[in-house]
C-alpha cells in the first residue's frame, strides 16, 4: 500500500487536508521575543521602498504531521534554509502586500486585511501549500504592528508595507505538493508612491511577452508570475516606457498594467459614461484596491461599471474617436497611477489626462478615486473597510 507521501496529487487532496487541518494558525499560542537593541530610524523624506526593514518579524512553521506550530514574533534576521528547500527549485511561494496606516490620532489601521488573507489562501491553495485561518494571522498581525509600531511613519502617504509571505521549505529534490512550509511577515516603512504627486505614466503595449493566460496561475500572487515580466519592463524602460501593457491572444486582449489593474472610463455608443475594467477570467489578479474602486463607483452612481474583454485595436480606436476619457493602473503601492500615453506596433496614442488642466498629471476622476481610498486608510472617514487595531 502507498504511503500518503507518494500518492498522486489527486489522491492526496482529502487526506492532506485533514491533516492541515489538525492544528491550526492561532493568535493565542504566539510567541514574543524581542530584540536586544533596536535599529534607528529612518527620516519620512529618506525613505525608499522596499529598502528598510523593521526590529521584528513573525513566523509560524507547518509540517503535513502536525500542522502549523505556534507562531512568533522574533528579531528581524537572516532565514536558514537548506539548499534543496523546494522554493529554490520549483517557486513554491506567495505572497500579499498590503500597508498599516496611522491616523491623525495615533490609531493603527489596516486596509481591507480580510480581503488580503482571502486572497492569500487561494494562492497557496493554487501552489498546494497549506491554508491558514485569516482573521487568526489578522490578529497576530495587529500584536506584530504594536510591537513595532514605532516604525509606522505618521503622515498623508506614508504608511508601513506588509509582506506576508508563505514559502515551501521541505528538503527533497522532487516535484511534489511541499510537505513542510514556512509562513513570514515582514514591515517596510514607506512614503508616497510619487514624491511630487502623480506623474502620469507612458505604457508599451506588448505583443512578444504575455503575463499570464487563463486557467493558468495569473489570478494567484505567486512569484512565479513576476520574474518572467522582469525582461519585458527592462525593454519597455529602455524605449522610454514605465510600465508593460499586458495583451492576450491574436486579439490582443487587454488584461492589466505593469503589475496593476486596469480601468479605463469612457464614453459608450449612447455618449454615457462608463467604467471599464477586464474581466476576472483566471488570468487577471484580483486586486483589493480594484475591487475598493468598482464598489466606489458603484455607491457614487454617476457612470455604469462593466468588467469587461476590451481589445488593443478597440481601445485605439476608441481613444482616436475622443470617447475615452481617463485611464489609470491601480494597486497597493499606488493606489491609483494616471496613464499618458499607449505604445502599440510603432504608434504613440495620446490618452486624455485633465482636459481642463493641460499641466495636470491626473484626470479628475482618477485624483477622486485616489482620494477617497486614502480618506479610508487614514481614518478621515469612518468606513468598515478600515481596521483599527486595537
């Protein structure tokens, strides 16, 4: 008879599952140790992204045997990994990125953190790595986030940069679903995304890379999707583009921008306005500032929101005949970031920025959205999708 570690992956889903199952995540069995000494820190105006760490960390442990082990919260340090870890090898990882804000009266909030832990299990569900329970790793979140709280910048824009982060530890060179993992959080003090505001930004439409595809793993936040897309934006960057245009199939179907969502507002064959975003076919992550700027729309009622397939060729024809309006990416880093301008087979197509300000960088819809997701995330206006840790 097979031993559960050598069944084929559909015969091991039931039996894998129990097992994960069998302990799990939890607030109440976290560990604290502390650091000896604790790291300066870093001036609002020096800090770049991604470049400072905080004094702490948190980690939890899982083995297909026992579950997850009670978590930690421990000094920031190097991790110890075993040179046949399976995320070496076969990109067993995933990830979130969300941020911790502080408002003008000291109090710590998260942003939509349900959202983030949801989206997180699907993707280890989709690497079959283990799931764990959200509102538990929400918990000891918000205990990492007190113990560190010296290290959220106060300030409109400056927030601290979450990176929970989930990788496959187990020691085997083989291509099977890892049977040990490793959970981690780690805090990156951040400012504004721009330093001086929005600076719309130049976009090469791409026909000889494509980003993901449908059924593939585009809707997971895995590593695996973001280092094919690393030499794509180096050759964009060097034809003077900021970010990849991401096209799909002979129709050169639009999925998303950079490493951000894509919404377009225009005007339908009726002269009303529309909001536009692609679909969520598989291919296309869903993002949590996407999902905040459709639901936005819809409380305002001041345009139709349609999710969507929208081409290249449509989207130029349509920017020509004067009827699109604003275009914009949106993600965590950014929340939203203004588009100027569309490379597409050798042709530079303008898209319209503020018609009633030739030297602003933003339309007016896409500055209302930004606003109103940071009037949330700093607490300037009560709304359930801002989490005050307690």
């Amino acid at each position: 008879m097979f031993s559960a570690r050598i069944l084929p992956s559909f015969k091991r889903t039931a039996f894998t599952q129990s097992k994960r199952l069998s302990s799990q995540l939890s607030a109440s069995k976290l560990k604290v140790k502390k650091a000896d000494a604790l790291k300066p820190l870093v001036a609002n105006n020096e800090l770049i992204f991604g470049h400072t760490f905080t004094d702490h960390m948190i980690t939890a442990n899982w083995d297909e045997k026992n579950g997850w082990a009670a978590p930690e919260i421990r000094p920031y340090e190097n991790l110890s990994l075993a040179p046949s870890a399976v995320v070496f090898h076969y990109a067993s990882e995933c990830f979130e990125g969300m941020k911790a804000y502080k408002d003008e009266h000291g109090k710590i909030r998260l942003f939509r953190p349900d959202m983030n832990m949801a989206r997180m299990n699907r993707s280890t569900s989709r690497i079959a790595l283990p799931n764990f329970d959200g509102d538990e790793l929400i918990k000891i979140i918000g205990e990492y986030l007190k113990t560190d709280e010296r290290w959220i910048p106060e300030g409109k824009g400056y927030s601290l940069y979450l990176r929970p982060t989930m990788i496959g530890t187990q020691e085997i060179l083989g291509v099977n679903a890892p049977t040990k993992a490793l959970l981690f959080v780690i805090g990156c003090p951040v400012g504004p995304y721009y330093k001086t505001g929005f600076n719309a930004v130049r976009l090469l439409a791409t026909t000889e890379y494509v980003r993901a595809w449908p059924r593939g793993t585009g809707e997971a936040k895995i590593g695996g999707n973001y280092a094919p897309g690393l030499l794509p934006q180096r050759l964009a960057a060097q034809k003077g583009y900021q970010q990849n245009l991401w096209l799909f199939g002979e129709e050169h179907s639009l999925t998303e921008v950079g490493t951000m969502n894509l919404f377009i507002l225009m005007k339908n064959d009726n002269g009303e306005l529309e909001l536009v975003t692609p679909p969520l076919d598989g291919s296309i992550l869903p993002g949590v500032t996407r999902d905040s700027i459709i639901s936005l729309a819809k409380e305002w009622k001041e345009f139709e929101v349609k999710e969507r397939p929208m081409t290249m060729p449509q989207l130029r024809d349509l920017i020509k005949e004067g009827r699109v309006v604003e275009m914009f990416g949106c993600g965590t880093a950014c929340v939203v970031s203004p588009i100027k301008e569309i490379g597409y087979l050798g042709e530079d197509i303008k898209v319209p920025l503020d018609p009633k300000d030739p030297n602003s960088q933003a339309g007016p819809y896409t500055r209302r959205f930004n606003d109103a997701i940071n009037a949330i995330q700093y607490g300037e206006v009560e709304h359930p999708w801002s989490v005050v840790v307690e």
